[in-house]
C-alpha cells in the first residue's frame, strides 16, 4: 500500500499529491520541448519532494517551499501552472504569492 493512500494520512495529503504530480507532468512537458537539461535539477527536486509527502516526512513543507521558490524564481514561465492550492499548502514565504482574498477563502476553508 502506497503511504499517500494509507487511512493515517491527512486528508490534504492526496489532493496536494496529485496537484504535485500534475506540476511534475508540466516540467516533463517543458523539459521535452527544451533541448536544454536545466530543469533537470528542479525535476529530481521535485521528485524527491514527491516521495517526502508521500512519507510524511517531517521536513517536507520546507522542502516544498524551496522547490517551488526555485521554480518561481528560475522558471517564471512554468509559475502559472503551479496550483495555488500548494502554495497554501506548504506555506512560510509561497503565502506571499496568495491575494488577500484567497488566503481569506483558504482560511475560511481551513475553519
């Protein structure tokens, strides 16, 4: 049984999983249309962020705060198709990305 699947992992947990696998789809999709190996590092980055929430790791939201500030910064491009979801998700300095308005919603949800 996959850690992501078992009944002890927080509900968020399966969501946020399947948004970071939809994001590691999209750097695959970038790195096939660059003849360019620069996302490599960002997709080992991600693939090993995968594997942390996947195992509930305890570092895994500064892990996730590092990989998706590096594809802000390095890739703005690629930033529109992060979900914002993640950034709620992992929090600390991503929350800075969040209008008002949808960290109000986010909070209200949270309620």
């Amino acid at each position: 049984m996959r850690t992501d699947e078992s009944p002890e992992a927080p509900r968020a947990l399966a969501p946020n999983l399947q948004r970071l696998r939809q994001l590691s789809a999209l750097l695959g999709a970038a790195k096939a249309q660059s003849e360019s190996d620069e996302l490599d590092p960002l997709q080992a980055s991600l693939d090993r962020l995968l594997e942390a929430v996947s195992a509930q790791e305890p570092d895994y939201e500064f892990l996730g705060q590092d990989v998706l500030l590096r594809l802000h910064r390095r890739f703005p491009s690629l930033w529109e198709g992060v979900d914002r979801h993640l950034l709620w998700f992992f929090g600390g300095e991503l929350l800075h990305f969040l209008s008002d308005e949808e960290l109000d919603a986010f909070q209200q949800q949270e309620d």
